[in-house]
C-alpha cells in the first residue's frame, strides 16, 4: 500500500490559457474574487528542469484553489492538460494536493512511489524549504496527486496572504 490519501487535504488545481479569463469565471460561477497572484513565477521540477508559470491562490469553503497558466519552459506538465485543437478560454483540472506532517513522512512517501515504480514528473524544493512531489495517476484517477511539506512558518506566512472568499 502506498498511502496516498493519509495526509491532510489542502488544495485542488487547474491549468489555463488565460489566467484573466479564468479569475472572471471563477467570481462569476462560484464567487471567487480575491486572488493572490505570482505573475511569471519560475519553479523548479527537478534534474535541473524548470518552467514558468502565471500562478494565482485563493481559499474557498476551507480549500485553497489554484490557477496556472504555463509560459514556458518545461512546462509540458501543466501545458499538455491543455488542448491545442479547443479555441477559446480553458480551465481543466489538473491536481489534488496533501499537505504532508513531517519531511520524514514526505521522504518515506517518496520511496513507497519509487519502489512501486510510480512516474513523478515533479520532484524538487524551493528556496524557501519547501519539498514537492507530484505523481502521475491520471490512467487511475484522471489528474495528478501533489504532495507537499512546508516549514511551518513558510506555511502560515503563505496562508495569511491568500485570500479567503
């Protein structure tokens, strides 16, 4: 067994091609207004690979909900959730995220995937500590799974400043 859905839930994710587009149907549809947003934010994805991407946050019924639109770089895990045939404005979900409690629960997560040869096409830290993962399930469920560990701080720091709506 390896234990994805034992962690605590924090976040569900879609890729856009228009990150204005879908801010405005998100207020529209569901009344999510306030948005954090990371314009052109560069992210690691692990063996040196990394892309760019317009990134926006925002809490909705306890659920941080988050938006990217992938600009470039090796971004193809975000891009080809994307139809290049589909004119138009698209908001496709793309992933689910656990907040793990502990970087050691993380790292023995981390092995149990490898060990059941499971794809992670993102595998990396940023600056600020932060250790993220992202395994491939669409062929099961459908999108990926994120997981992910925050230093606390980090953690509380990043939850004051996205909005709730």
């Amino acid at each position: 067994m390896i234990g994805f859905f034992n962690n605590q839930f924090v976040q569900v994710a879609y890729v856009t091609n228009d990150m204005d587009g879908a801010i405005e149907r998100f207020d529209k549809m569901f009344g999510v207004s306030r948005w954090l947003r990371v314009p052109g934010m560069e992210m690691g994805l692990g063996g040196g690979r990394r892309l760019t991407m317009d990134m926006a946050l925002a809490m909705a019924g306890g659920v941080q909900l988050e938006l990217i639109a992938p600009l470039g770089g090796d971004d193809a895990v975000y891009r080809d959730a994307l139809r290049a045939d589909r004119p138009g404005l698209q908001v496709v979900h793309h992933h689910v995220a656990e907040r793990m409690a502990s970087l050691a629960d993380f790292d023995a997560l981390r092995d149990r995937i490898r060990a059941n040869g499971l794809a992670l096409p993102i595998d990396d830290q940023s600056p600020n500590g932060v250790h993220y993962l992202y395994v491939d399930t669409r062929e099961t469920l459908g999108h990926h799974l994120e997981y992910v560990w925050y230093p606390q701080d980090y953690w509380e720091t990043l939850n004051a400043r996205v909005p709730v709506n």
